[in-house]
C-alpha cells in the first residue's frame, strides 16, 4: 500500500511540472512576446513604451516562478522516487538507476525530468537577461536629448525580444516536451 501510495505522489508531481511547463510556455510565447514586438520609441509613445515593459516585466516574472515551481517538483519527484523505491524507505537510494526493475517508468521519467529542469534553469537564466535589457529601456526612455537614443532603444528591444526572449521561448518549449514524455511514462493524467 505504501508503495502505491508514493508512486500516486510522484505522478502527481509530474502531472504538476507538465502543467507548469504548459503555463509557462503560454506566458512568454502568448504574452510577454506580443508586448515586446513594436518599437519603442522616446517622446510621445514613452508612455506607451513604458506600460507595454511592465506588461512583459509582469508575464515574464510569471513565467520565472512557473519555472521555479516546476524545478522543486522535479526535485520533490526525484527524492519520492530515492525514498519511495528503495527496499528499506529510512534509507534511500542515492541514485535513480538503483531502482529496481518494477519502477522503470519512474526512472525513465526522472530522466526525463532532469533535462527538464536543466532547460528551466537556463530559460531562467535568459528571462532574466531579458528582463535586463527591458530595465535598460526604461532608463533610456528618460533620456529624450540622447544622440541616437531610439536606436539604442531599438538594440535593446531586439536582445530581449530576439535573443533573450526566443532562447526562453525554445528552451521552455524543450522543457515542455520532456515533461510531457515523463507524464506519459508514468502514466499520470
């Protein structure tokens, strides 16, 4: 009984990381692109400038924390399974290749989540270098008088929007794919 009892958990988890990828996909492909793909300029349309940044700066930290959520279930689904599969539960396994053979859905599914989360960790990574270069727009933004300040402005947007942003983009994606594979493995609804 136990024993189904801490696989239930760990489907549970993986269902969790699958939706939380799903959210954060939506977020940065839906969301915060569309407030980043018009040009930015100084002067009159600053302000809107300005309220389309704190719209993507909004979707963006929303996306960071779906991430974030996503990576301590990965983590919590890892230790059910050291826990949960090992043939004595006060003492775990240390790795997931000790598992035995009954549990190779979980195993393959904690494979799964490990590129998971390693694609989080670097989507993170770029949202927050995204969020940078939008933060360095607002700056520049109080800076009308500047020689070439809209084609500053300009660079920036592209960084984040196409770079930063895109990479995001690409590696959620990639998480997304893996964390579906591993519900699917685990058979988790």
């Amino acid at each position: 009984m136990a024993e189904e009892a801490w696989r239930e958990r760990f489907r549970q988890r993986v269902a969790e990381v699958d939706d939380l990828f799903v959210e954060a996909f939506e977020l940065l492909a839906d969301n915060a692109r569309i407030h980043l793909e018009a040009q930015m300029l100084v002067g009159d349309a600053a302000a809107a400038a300005r309220a389309r940044i704190q719209l993507a700066q909004g979707a963006l930290g929303d996306a960071s924390g779906k991430l974030a959520s996503a990576m301590s279930l990965m983590v919590g689904a890892k230790l059910l399974a050291l826990r949960g599969g090992s043939h004595d539960p006060l003492m775990p396994y240390h790795d997931i290749g000790h598992l035995g053979d009954e549990y190779v859905a979980e195993k393959n599914a904690c494979a799964k989540l490990r590129g998971a989360e390693r694609e989080a960790e670097e989507a993170c990574a770029r949202i927050g270098m995204c969020s940078g270069h939008l933060e360095t727009i607002s700056l520049l933004l109080d800076h009308e008088n500047l020689p070439g300040v809209n084609d500053l402005i300009e660079k920036e947007r592209l960084d984040a929007a196409v770079d930063d942003l895109l990479a995001a983009i690409g590696k959620v994606e990639s998480g997304k794919k893996m964390a579906n594979d591993a519900r699917l493995d685990v058979g988790a609804n």
